[in-house]
C-alpha cells in the first residue's frame, strides 16, 4: 500500500502512506483524513477520532484540551470553556468540575470561611465582616448588613453569652417572613 510517485520517465517508486494520511484501496492512494480524525501509524487504511478530552488541530494532531476547558465526545475540532464556578485541574478533561469555593485564575480554593468572616477576593482570602454585619460561613461569604432580632444588637456587638449563629439565623428567619 501506498502511493506512485513518477520520479522520471523511467522511475516510479511506491511511497507509504504516513500520518495524517490514510491509505485508501479503492482508490490506491493517500488521503487526508477527516477534521476531528487522525492516523498514528504508516498505510493505516482509516482515521481514527481524536479520544474526549483532546482536540483535533488543521496540522492533524490531536492535542489535550488546556486547563478549564474540555471535550466531552470524540472528534472534536475545538474545546469547550467551562461555566462560571466550574474548573478542570489538569488538561484533558472530558468534563468540568464545580468549584466548591473561590475559582481563581485556574485555581479552585477550597476556602470555607468562618461565621462571620467573608471571601476578599483581592487578599484570596477569608476577612472579618465590617463592624455591623455578619455571614454564616462556608462557602456563602457574604456578610449581611443587619440589626440582630436578639436584643437589637448586632452581632459583632453582642452580649457576653449571646449566640451569634442563632441570633444570625433568626433573623434570617424574620426577613424571610416579611419583618
């Protein structure tokens, strides 16, 4: 299998078929193989997709898809950003993972802030709530302005023995119902 090349009027030679060609029998020669598929090695006789996960690029090489970014089918001529709050931690991926935290650049933090404390994007880290306000914690990081139902204190000012996460909750609880 293979090609005829005319070297002169007196020389032909049978060149193999080598990658990203195919050898194709009907025909009795080489061809390119289709966007999305490659060959791997000499007088293959057809194209293989590229494998989820990578993409096909026009220089017939299938290569991985970059970091946050993936192909969940074979075949694929480009790859797929993932969605906001979604990662991949290496290239390759045939699927984007939720970031259960803060996705930074290409980075996934798994921070879980304290109660009372909030995320500080520009510190990439966790911080106090301002005087007056107060979050639950986890991966909720948002402090909310409020006057506490307990005693209308704030929490961040709170009486010796006043449970802040209770106090919090209540009045996350009276908001909901209109108060």
């Amino acid at each position: 299998p293979g090609e005829i090349e005319v070297v002169d009027d007196f020389t032909s030679i049978c060149k193999p078929c080598l990658p990203p060609k195919q050898y194709l029998d009907a025909n009795k020669e080489c061809m390119d193989c289709a966007q999305g598929q490659v060959t791997t090695e000499q007088n293959e006789d057809s194209c293989t997709p590229c494998p989820a996960g990578l993409y096909w690029t026009s220089d017939y090489i299938c290569k991985p898809c970059p970091i946050n970014h993936y192909t969940d089918t074979p075949g694929q001529i480009a790859c797929t950003p993932c969605e906001e709050s979604n990662y991949t931690p290496y290239k390759g991926a045939t699927s984007c993972i939720e970031c259960k935290g803060r996705l930074v650049g290409t980075t996934c933090i798994q921070a879980v802030c304290k109660e009372g404390e909030h995320w500080d994007d520009a510190a990439k880290a966790c911080g106090q709530c301002p005087e007056g306000t107060t979050s639950v914690g986890g991966y909720n990081n948002t402090c909310y302005n409020i006057k506490c139902v307990c005693n209308n204190v704030t929490p961040t000012n709170k009486p010796k023995g006043e449970d802040s996460s209770k106090c919090f909750r209540q009045y996350l609880e009276a908001k909901s119902k209109g108060c």
